[in-house]
C-alpha cells in the first residue's frame, strides 16, 4: 500500500495510538508518575487498554497493605534511620531505599512479612546514606518516563506492570508472559537514564494469560519518548517465585498459589488493623 494511501485511510485504531503517545508524553514532560493512569484512561473513545490482571480484591488488599507499611514505618523510624519506598503488587511487597544499619533493615523486613496479606517480600534496602534532592528528583523523572515506554510499546500490558526507581535502577513488578516481561525489560533498559532494571515479575502462563484479562475486563464492565541511551543491565532478584503468582483474592503465606481459580473471588481479604486504611 502506497503513502499515498495510508494518508487518506489512516485507521481509528492508528489515530487512537498516537493520541495515547501525545498524552503519555506529557506525563513524560511534567514528571508527574501519578497522572499517568488518568491521562493514558481518558483518551478517546475505542481504545483498548491494557487491563490490570489482579482480582479487584488483590487490587484493594495492595492499597491496604502499601498504607500500612508507610504509615508504620514513617512512625518507627526517622528520615536519619530508615527511607524505605514501598512498592506493592500481587501481595509482593518490594522495599527499596535507604536502612541506617543492618538491624533496622533486618526489623524492616520482619514486620512486612509479618502481615498476614504480604505474600512475598522483597528486601532491596541499601545499608548507606539517602541520596540527595537531585537523584530523588531524577528517579521520578525515570519512572515517569519508563512508564511512557510501556504504554505506548505493543505488546506490553502496562496496567499489569508496576514499576519503581531508585538511585536510576528501574525495579519491575507485574503479573505478565515471558515474551511480555521479556518485551518490558528490553523497554525500559534502553530509556536514557537507566543504568540496570531489576525484575519482580509474577510469570503467567498465555492461557493464564487470556484468563486474567477476561476476567478483568468482565470486572471492569460490571463496576513515547525517543530518548533512548545504551541498555541496562537486567537483573532477576534471587529467591523469588516468578512462575506461581497469586490470581484469586485468597491470602497465602509465604508460598504462592499453584492453582489458581476459575473466577475472581468479590469480597476482599480483611486487611491487617492499622491506620488511615482505604
């Protein structure tokens, strides 16, 4: 088909696509991470986006878990102890930041695991000094830009991914395939800027896969950047359990589910009592 041709019948689809990359650029530009759902959601009528694989339960209990953490932490420990970041999916609690000493972050971890709804954790505190505003700063520059990448590659579902920075090391959190992590990782190792990508991923199989996301689209019926530098090097963190994620609202120790069920389960775990739970 000529250029000619492509011109005159550009498809809604095509259209729709650029619009998204038009907004996932702004959010690229403002460096505002949080506005990143709500500007790549509102664009258009016919487009289909990626649709988050966790069960509206999962959803909640994560909301939960994450508030509870920062709240408690934020208590026990001054900003000179402990800069802890919490990232939270699937029941898979990520830690990253900054611990005074080996004791604090060992305290840091056994608290986590210690919630009846964390599922795994995963203790990437660093034994040093916080960094300064600059590298705070650029840190969210990296996720808001990472997170532009993803939305707008083919083949990534992005509302499945859930993505943190630390000192230019991009951490990797989702529920995806192989070929879809695999195709996330090679995404954000080459955004300027990043200097190694971690992977926390929970693998699926495809028909896990096409089961998660009906299932999540049932659920929701009823209720770029060009800057790209020299690639990162990719690291999967050691001890995690990449091929058994949670897929169904039921808590679990420290093991994951082997056998998922056939349907999301409606009323959510009972969260762990804490403060200023949603």
């Amino acid at each position: 088909m000529t250029n000619v041709t492509n011109q005159k019948k550009t498809s809604p689809a095509r259209l729709a696509r650029t619009a998204v990359t038009v907004a996932a650029l702004l959010v690229s530009a403002t460096q505002l991470a949080g506005c990143f759902p709500v500007l790549a959601g509102a664009v258009g009528t016919g487009v289909v986006m990626a649709t988050d694989r966790r069960p509206t339960g999962t959803q909640a209990i994560d909301r939960g878990l994450q508030v509870e953490i920062d709240s408690t932490l934020s208590q026990r420990y001054s900003d000179t102890q402990a800069r802890v970041n919490t990232t939270v999916f699937n029941r898979k609690v990520l830690l990253t930041g900054e611990a005074a000493n080996a004791q604090i972050k060992q305290q840091i971890e056994q608290y986590v695991r210690g919630l009846s709804n964390t599922r795994e954790v995963v203790n990437e505190l660093e034994i040093t000094a916080s960094p300064d505003f600059m590298t705070r700063s650029n840190d969210t520059y990296l996720t808001s830009k990472v997170k532009t990448l993803l939305v707008t590659a083919d083949g990534v579902p992005a509302n499945s991914i859930k993505i943190t920075t630390e000192k230019s090391v991009v951490y990797m959190l989702g529920v995806v395939t192989n070929a879809e992590g695999d195709k996330a990782t090679d995404v954000a190792r080459n955004a300027s800027g990043v200097q190694k990508v971690v992977k926390v991923f929970d693998y699926v199989s495809e028909a896990e896969r096409a089961r998660l996301d009906q299932a999540a689209s049932s659920q929701n019926g009823n209720a770029g950047s060009d800057a790209v530098g020299t690639p990162a090097p990719v690291q999967a963190v050691p001890g995690s359990q990449p091929n058994a994620p949670v897929t169904s609202d039921a808590p679990a120790s420290m093991g994951a589910t082997t056998s998922p069920v056939a349907a999301p389960v409606s009323s959510p775990v009972a969260l762990p009592p804490g403060r200023n739970l949603p």
